[in-house]
C-alpha cells in the first residue's frame, strides 16, 4: 500500500471524510460503554451498524463473549490474496470520575468552537481513533484496484479490565475456521393416537442432522507448515488440554449445539430445528464446507438451511515477522502463553 498513487487516493478520501470521523466520533461518545459496569453492548450495535452502512461489503460478525461483552469483527476483502491489515481498538472506556471535574457532560459529544475537536468520555482513548480506523477502512474499502489481502476491523469489548474477553478471547480463538448452521425441518401436526395423519418434524430434523455428522470423515488438505507446529506442541498442549486435540485440529468437527421441537409429548411435532458449530481445520475453506452441506440437504424435503456464521481458517508461518509482533502482544494479552499452542487453538 505505499504506491504514492493510492497513498494520494487514500488521503484524499479521508481528507473528503473528516466531518464523517467527528460525527461518528460524536455517535459513539453518546453511548456509554464505561468499564465498569462493562457493558458495550448499545456501543458495539452503533460501530456495527455505521460500519455497515459506510462499507456495504463488509462482512461484519458480532460476537458476545460475556454479558455485556461484544467485540465487533469487520472484514473487507479486496478480490485478491496478500496479507490481512488489521485496525485494531477498543469499545470500552474509563469510568468518567466525579461528575464536578467535569466542565461538559462526559456523554455530549460536544464539538469546541472551531468545530474541530470533540468532547467526551473516551474520546482520545479510544472512540477517536477507530472512528478514524472505520473511515480509513471505508477509503480502503474505494481503492481496492490499488491494494490486495484483506483488511479487518477488530473491535474489542473488553479492554480496560486487561481484555480477558475482548482482545486476549480474539488472539486465543482466531486460528482456526467455523461455519454455525441452523437446520429447520417441517411436518404435520397431529395427536399421538392418530400419527399416520401427521408428518413428524422431529425424525425429518435428525436424519437431516445424521447427514452432517459424516462431514467428519470428509477429506481435508493439510497445511504442512501448520501440521508440523501442532505435532511439535502436541507432547505439551495434550497433557494440558486433553488427549486427541491435535487429531480434532487436523480436522473437520460437527457439533450439534442446540435441538428443539414438537410442543407436546402427545402431539407429532410440527417444527424441529437445530444450530451446528462446524469447526474447520487450516487448509480447508469454508465455500467448500457449504457446498459439501448444500449438497447433502438440499435434495432433502422439509429442511431448510441457514448459514448464520462463517469465518475462513486463518494461520501464520512461525517465522514471519508478523507473527513474531503478534507473540509480543499476545504475551502481554495473555500471560505469555501466546505461541505455545495455543495459537492453534478452536475457534469462537
């Protein structure tokens, strides 16, 4: 990215943009997310939502870690491959103090008189700066003839409390790729004494589910690069974590998460559903996985599938120096344990 043609589209974009940083700026501050209490929940909902109308395209996930606690992932793909460039921040803030220290109130969002600064709780630390972070990535988002890779947005909900829910769950769970899949079958009510008038919802939902179950067995393309770094931490992350976690990591997982259905014991259910957390391996990319789970429901009557979540594998060489910054962060994230294996670790 430091083609001085795209340099000069870059500023110009966000040069053209600097209301639209104050004015978000000013959104965000005039919704609390101190720490404590903790709760960023209205704040995450407003960064989503102005992230999806400022970058259309985005692929935007918001995932909750805790009550309160929800970090906001946005992802911007450019159509080719290169490296991911990450604005990182934070949605939580310092508490305010006492009310008399301050001259305005810490949730106005005032602008000073030059209409060139904002004022508020967080505002420095740090509402400004990935208000600043959204727009870069919307001027991005503009010149993407000019640049290849991806760029993502991370926005913890949990840092002023050491970020053992916001930044530290993000470093621990990113590795590896997940699709969450809701399953609904549909039947036809009847009484228990009178089943041959009815359509059971329930046994359509589990041979549907008893479909999915062998994606386990489906072959995967192993990352060599990868295998050789979870067998090398296996005589010490097995012992901690349990036996058979660098088999599960070389792997495609099906877990059925949730199952409902059917109102009464004496009533053939007219509903089923379920919801899937399909873990994949580094190698395999989740277009794959749907196509795999397309094909075995769609010829199916009475199931419909739904996609809720998806995030492709992700994975870094050892030897990069990339990977070299992110093990000095996560160090201090997570008590050190960042790059011992942990950075193979499942996903959300």
């Amino acid at each position: 990215m430091a083609d001085i043609t795209l340099e000069t589209r870059l500023r110009a974009e966000i040069e053209a943009r600097a209301e639209c940083i104050l004015s978000l700026t000013q959104k965000l501050v005039r919704t609390p997310s101190t720490s404590p209490p903790g709760n960023v929940s209205a704040v995450a909902l407003v960064a989503a939502d102005q992230i999806r109308q400022l970058i259309p395209k985005s692929d935007i996930s918001t995932i909750e870690t805790g009550p309160g606690i929800i970090n906001v992932i946005a992802i911007i793909r450019s159509g080719r491959r290169g490296k991911r460039h990450v604005f990182s921040g934070h949605l939580d803030t310092y508490p305010t103090g006492e009310a008399r220290r301050w001259t305005l109130d810490p949730f106005s969002g005032e602008l000073s008189s030059d209409g060139k600064h904002v004022y508020g709780c967080g505002v420095p630390d740090m509402k400004g700066g990935f208000a600043a972070s959204i727009i870069a990535a919307q001027a991005l988002s503009r010149c993407k003839v000019g640049w290849s890779g991806e760029v993502v947005i991370a926005l913890a909900g949990d840092e002023e409390t050491m970020g053992k829910l916001g930044s530290a769950h993000l470093i621990k769970h990113v590795a590896e790729g997940l699709s969450w899949l809701e399953v609904e079958a549909g039947g036809k009510a009847a009484h228990g004494a009178h089943v041959h008038r009815g359509s059971n919802a329930i046994d359509g939902l589990m041979a549907a589910l008893s479909q999915l179950k062998p994606l386990e067995k489906f072959e995967t393309w192993p990352v060599k690069e990868v295998e050789d770094a979870v067998a090398a931490v296996k005589p010490v992350s097995e012992p901690l974590r349990g036996p058979g976690e660098a088999a599960v990591l070389g792997s495609i997982t099906v877990n059925i998460g949730t199952i409902s259905g059917g109102t009464s014991t004496n009533l053939v259910a007219e509903t089923a559903s379920a919801s899937l957390d399909i873990r994949l391996p580094m190698g395999l990319s989740t277009a794959t996985l749907i196509k795999q789970i397309k094909r075995k429901l769609e010829p199916t009557d009475g199931i419909r599938h739904d996609i809720v979540r998806a995030y492709e594998a992700s994975w870094t060489p050892p030897d990069r120096r990339g990977d070299c910054t992110a093990r000095v962060r996560g160090d201090k994230a997570d008590g050190g344990r960042t790059g011992d294996g942990e950075y193979a670790s499942r996903g959300f």
